[in-house]
C-alpha cells in the first residue's frame, strides 16, 4: 500500500506487511509520526518531541544526559498535563486562550516557583515549536502568550539562609564524605 509521505521525492512511501492487522498497524503508527498527515494531539507532538531529541546524538555519553532530561520531561508532562482535556485536544485545535487557562490551571493547582514553571513552559515551547517546524500548525500559538501577566502567582524561592542545610553544615558534611571514603579508599584523591 502507497501511503502519502511529504518527505519523500514521489510524495509516496510504500507500507507493505503479511497481514490486513499487521498493515493496519503499520500505517496508524506511520500516521501518528511526523512524516504522517493525521492531525496530532497535544500528547503525541510531545512523545515525537521527545524522541527527536535522541535521534540526532550519537555519542553515548550525551545519549546518557538527553535521555535523563527526557525522563525528566516525562515526568513533569505527566505532572502538569496527564489526565487533562488539553492532553487529547489536536494541536492545530489549541489557541492562546486555551494556553492560558492551562497555565493558570497549573499555576492554581500548584505552588510553582521560577524552575518549576520554567519546566511547564518549556513542555509546552516544544511542542508548539515542533509542529510549527513540521507545518502542523499555521500559526505559533505559544509565542503570543504573554507568561509575564502570571508572575504573581510565582511562589518565590526559599533564600539561602532559611533552606534545610546552611553553608557551614554543607561544607562540614562534604568533608565527613571526603574522610570516609579517603578510608574506605585509599586510591581515593582530592581533587580541589
């Protein structure tokens, strides 16, 4: 079967498969790609998003990192958008208005402070960013959002002097981990 792929010379790719199931698979997962025409949802322009950050690394060590952030992405898109109408709305469907109350829904359900929200917004720039690349969607949408009317609703970080551990402590139990593991191993070397 000939399926319309944009990318390709003749407009065409050719799918092809022993069973009616296995084609139909074929085709459904060659759609919900990026080469693929089917209008996407909020949450399958994010998994694509996620696995185009791997597909242009090679080097293992760097593989290592963009799969943490990736999980670490993962885990905040299922924070702040797992569950929600907004999750499963097309992409192309999604308007400013419809950014904004997710925000704000997100900005009431949770005390964000600056990275928190830095990490909510920069789920949604990908996205928005990739289907803008990928002419999914005619205009960027998240680029006239203005985030700075939510700045209120911020929660400020804790100053230094009232976080968990002092510098003095920090410092006092760096050295208490240094010395054990200088005993514990004597290959062991400082490296300050």
């Amino acid at each position: 079967m000939y399926v319309f792929d944009a990318s390709r010379h003749l407009l065409r790719r050719n799918v092809a498969a022993r069973t009616l199931d296995e084609l139909r698979d074929k085709v459904y997962n060659f759609e919900k790609g990026i080469t693929g025409n089917t209008l996407k949802t909020f949450k399958d322009v994010f998994e694509i998003a996620q696995e185009e950050k791997l597909k242009y690394c090679k080097d293992p060590e760097k593989k290592l990192s963009i799969t943490n952030t990736i999980n670490r992405n993962r885990s905040e898109y299922t924070r702040f958008f797992a569950g929600t109408e907004f999750e499963s709305r097309f992409v192309a469907d999604i308007s400013k208005k419809d950014i904004e109350a997710i925000t704000l829904a997100a900005l009431n359900r949770y005390d964000l402070k600056k990275k928190g929200f830095a990490s909510f917004r920069s789920i949604l720039k990908s996205v928005f960013k990739l289907a803008f690349e990928e002419h999914w969607i005619d205009d960027q949408v998240y680029d006239r959002v203005n985030f700075d009317k939510f700045k209120d609703m911020i929660v400020r970080d804790t100053p230094v002097e009232k976080r968990l551990h002092s510098d003095n402590d920090m410092v006092r139990i760096l050295d208490f981990i240094h010395q054990n593991k200088l005993k514990s191993q004597p290959t062991y070397q400082r490296t300050l």
